[in-house]
C-alpha cells in the first residue's frame, strides 16, 4: 500500500471515528457519579460473597481432610 493511499484510509478513518463520536450520548457527571457508587457498592457485596464462600470451603475442606487422616 502506498503512503497516499495509507493516509487516505487514515484521515477517512478518523472521520468516521468522529462522526460516531458525535453520536454517543454521554453521561451527566451526576449520573457517572451515581452509576460509580452502585458499582463500587456492588463490589463489596460480591467480594464479601465471594470471601464467606471461601471461608466456608476452606473449613468444610480442611475439616474433611482432617477427618481422613487421623
């Protein structure tokens, strides 16, 4: 490919990038505030979820192994 051609592609490319670009519906900072907090929130729910389930694995699992081997 020639180096016109290239930069050809090039420029039509970032016309099209920011024709689309245009098109987005960004949103409000109060509402990207909003949408960080839920997620933030829904995190730790997860992370506490995941953290009793492996509490309760490890002991199920030690207490199993405990048991067939003494």
């Amino acid at each position: 490919m020639s180096p016109v051609a290239l930069a050809q592609k090039s420029a039509a490319y970032i016309r099209e990038v920011r024709a689309e670009m245009r098109k987005v519906t960004w949103p409000s900072w109060d509402d990207l505030r909003k949408m960080t907090v839920v997620i933030i929130i829904f995190v730790i729910i997860i992370g506490i979820i995941i953290g009793i389930m492996d509490i309760i694995a490890s002991k199920v699992l030690i207490d199993l192994v405990g048991r067939l081997f003494t």
